[in-house]
C-alpha cells in the first residue's frame, strides 16, 4: 500500500486496525493506552459548537422514583434499599442523530437518560428506546454519526453516506430493522421504554455481583407513528413529542415507566450463548425473565428549559455504590466520552449547574478552579490527598467487587461474529406481525431507494442473510436482481465489500 492510501493518527503516524479498540482479552475492558481510540472520541466531542454532537434536541421532566420490590439481595445500592423508598429524579428524552432544531417526528433512535439524586451521590441513567445499537466497538462510533449527518460538501442528509457505513458492518442489522420498524419513530416520549441496552454490574453488601440489564417500560402503552404520520408531524408539529410532554404533566397526566430487569449470574454469563457485553445483542426474556424493581414518574415540569433541560448532562459513568461498568467496549468509551464532551460543552464545573448538583450528598472532593466555580471552591481547605488536615478521605466500603480480566492486549474483535444475523431475523420473522413487517420494508425501501445501486445490493444481500423473505421483499421493492442479492449474501463481508466496491 502507498503511503497516501495508509490511514494515519492526527500525528501522522500510521493505523494498523480501525475497526476494533485494544481491549484486555476479546471481552475487554477497553485500554486507556489506545491513543488513536482517546484521539478519535476527543476530537469527535468536539467536533460541534455548542450543542450536544449527539442527542442534540431533548425535552424534560422532574419527578421520583419509587421502590416497588426488595432488590437488596442483587445490589446495596441505597436508593433501592427498601420497598416504598423515593428518590428524587431529573429525565431527558432527545433524538440522537438529528440537529437542535429537528423534528421530534424522525426516524432515530431516542434517548432515555435519567438523573437520580440518590443519598450516596449522583447515579445517572443513560439509556434509549431501543434495546440493542448499530455497533459495538466504540472506534466506529465517531464514524457512524458522521454519516448520520450533512455531507461536508452539500451539506445535506445523504443516503449513500448512511447506507454505504451500514452496509459495509453487518453487525448494524439487528438495530437497523429495530429502527426502520414502526419503533423507530415513537408518537411521544411517554409512549416509549427506555432500555440500558448496555450491561451493567450489581452488587451487594456479601460482595457477591451480578450482570444486569434495565427495562423501563412505559405505564402509558407502546404507541409509534407511521412514516407518513411522521412525515406529516415534521411539516405540520416539528415539536409535537416536547410539548406532548409538558402538557400532559400540566394537565396532571403524570407519565411514569415500570423499571423491570434481567439478571444474570456470573457463572451463567460465562457459557452463555450470545456474548452478553454486545450491545448489538438482547438477552432473550425466555432465558431471563423481567424482574420488577421499581417505578418512574414525572410531575414536574422544568421552570426554565435551558436552565434544567438543555444544561442537564448525564454520565455514564456516574454510579454509586452498588452499581458498576461492565467490560462492555462502547460502555467503557462512553464513560470517558461523555464527562468529556460535557467539559467541552458546559465547562470543567459542569456539575456545579443546579439540575447537575448532587443534591442529597453534597461534593467532598479536592477538584480546585477552572471556569465558572461559582461556590466557594473549597475555601482554605486542602485541596490534595492525602493531608492530615482532615479532609474528606476514600471509603474502602465503596470499593465494587472484583471479576477477573485475563487476554492478550490487542486490537480484538468480539468473539462471536456470526451471531450478526440471528436476533434481527428472529424480530422479523417472530416478532413482527404481517403489518409490521409491510411497514418496515416499506420504511426501509423508501430511504434507500435514494443510495447508488451497488449500496442497495450490499445493504440488501444483510438483509437476506437476516431472513430470506427479509432480503426478498427488500430486493422485489427496490427492482433488484435477487440472484445477485443471494450472490452477495453468501459471500464474506469483506468479499462483498469488494464486490460492490466503486467501480467493481
């Protein structure tokens, strides 16, 4: 390869792998020596002034959460410490892809992030109503919302951008026909749950952990827009889903969500037969049924929208004791991405904003300085640790529990790619109903009827590998030879890139 074909670092200096982040083993966690991953998300958070790259228009709501069901036996996390217990909530749904200024209507996945003030600090909730996502390597992640935007020449949405990154990683397929499904543009923010997707790590107070993932599932009932609904609600009511929102709560209409969750054991993750830190995949309810927790609900409606809503950040990395990450790679990046993105945005003392403060357990820390500290800054205390002056020092009760990571650090894939297929044609195919699937192919095929052919072919033989009659139907709406298409599907991903390469 000449050097001006070979992809290079800001610095020049060349990339050997830009599809997988180094990572302890295949199941990580990620490394922090993987400099070209850290430059990719640095550079990608502050790629837009000044509103959020991702989940840029949102709308908010305060209110509590309540304890329902003893869950003490799982995590010795506080604020779920008893049956009846309320804490506190601040919640922000968004579209992700799209502008400030988009229709609450678009085809995107939705945010779902809520804020818990809980007595041991601030645990934040960052989620979206879907349960799996497009990738599952954090180092595509800056990639793919590049083609989720304006083309840097006409700068305008382009088909060929959005499907050619697709196309071109199948492991996208399963939270593609999620999104091109009727779920893929909710009526309103209360009609939608709100999914973890990624898997998380609960403890308690024996020491003993467990792998979990969240569902809140809305009280309100599953109601989603067609794509000419929402097409009509773009022109007519771009911002239908906030004022949905606020005016139920002024009504009295409080909205409010059940938390159930799945669990699962370490020794039962450990053969388990989907990888269960790829957030492209769900854990089947027959393997793990839903266990309820608690419930959500909203009854305040923010005082001043840029105050509360447009100045809230949420972090996944804020967890409390009881509650920790799990070797999950895009898991990993997030919680260095969004505190990051958030000092970029809102400054070094973004959590000293009112909607962001801890308010049940005040800040101990020895953080000093930087733009806008508006508190005392921790008057003529010490301000490094250790110090004999008694300051606030390390709990050793707050420390999780430990689980092994053993591997080679390298650049890695995960280690079931073939499984790429399987839960995205069990959706299609036992899930969905006759209308649904009319619908989704109908979504699907009205959005890419607008790339090149060799995109259509590549997009639509993932499709087939999916299902047959998936790709089939795809193939009979968008005029495509489907010999070339079962052609395509047979091949390797790389082998089919090659074939529908520009040119080929």
């Amino acid at each position: 390869m000449s050097d001006s074909k070979k992809l290079t670092t800001a610095f020049g200096i060349p990339v050997g792998d830009d599809q997988n982040s180094m990572t302890a083993g295949s199941r990580g966690p990620a490394l922090m020596q993987d400099a070209h991953l850290m430059e990719k998300l640095a550079h990608f958070d502050r790629e837009r002034i000044p509103e959020r790259v991702v989940h840029a228009k949102g709308a908010g709501a305060g209110g509590y959460f309540e304890v329902t069901v003893d869950v003490t036996k799982y995590t010795k996390a506080k604020f779920l410490s008893k049956v009846g217990k309320k804490t506190e909530v601040f919640a922000r749904f968004s579209t992700v892809g799209g502008e400030k200024g988009s229709a609450d209507s678009a085809r995107d996945p939705r945010g779902f992030a809520v804020k818990f003030y809980t007595e041991d600090g601030n645990y934040d909730f960052v989620g979206n109503n879907t349960p799996v996502f497009f990738i599952r390597d954090p180092l595509k992640f800056a990639d793919f919302i590049h083609t989720q935007k304006r083309h840097p020449a006409t700068n305008c949405p382009d088909p060929d951008m959005f499907w050619d990154f697709l196309s071109l990683t199948p492991e996208s397929i399963h939270q593609v026909t999620v999104l091109f499904s009727d779920r893929g543009t909710p009526a309103t923010f209360r009609n939608m749950n709100g999914y973890s997707s990624h898997t998380y790590k609960w403890y308690n107070k024996k020491g003993e952990y467990f792998w979990v993932q969240y569902h809140f599932k809305t009280d309100q009932g599953i109601k989603n827009l067609t794509r000419k609904q929402a097409t009509r609600l773009a022109g007519e009511n771009p911002d239908h889903a906030t004022k949905d929102l606020y005016d139920a709560i002024e009504r009295g209409e409080y909205p409010s969500w059940t938390l159930q969750m799945q669990i699962m054991t370490p020794e039962q993750a450990k053969d388990y037969r989907f990888d269960i830190f790829d957030i492209t995949k769900v854990w089947p309810h027959s393997d793990f049924p839903l266990i309820e927790v608690g419930r959500l609900v909203l009854n305040r409606n923010p005082k001043n929208y840029f105050a509360e809503v447009e100045q809230a950040a949420f972090g996944p990395g804020n967890l409390v004791p009881g509650i920790a990450a799990s070797p999950d790679k895009m898991l990993q990046a997030r919680i260095f991405s969004y505190h990051d993105t958030h000092i970029h945005r809102l400054g070094p003392n973004y959590h000293l904003i009112p909607v962001n403060s801890p308010k049940a357990a005040p800040e101990k820390s020895y953080q000093r300085d930087g733009f806008m500290r508006v508190d005392d800054n921790g008057g003529s205390g010490s301000n490094y640790w250790p110090n004999s002056a008694g300051g606030p020092a390390p709990d050793p009760d707050s420390l999780e529990p430990p689980f092994d990571v053993s591997g080679q650090a390298a650049r890695q894939a995960y280690a079931h790619p073939n499984d790429d297929f399987v839960q995205a044609g069990n959706l299609y195919r036992d899930v969905m109903t006759d209308v649904d699937r009319d619908h989704l192919i109908g979504n699907i095929t009205s959005h890419l009827k607008g790339a090149k052919k060799r995109i259509q072919l590549r997009q639509t033989a993932i499709f087939y590998k999916a299902d047959p009659d998936y790709g089939s139907h795809v193939a009979k709406e968008l005029d495509l030879n489907i010999k070339k298409v079962e052609k395509l599907a047979a091949m390797s991903p790389e082998d089919r890139a090659k074939a529908t390469a520009q040119g080929a």
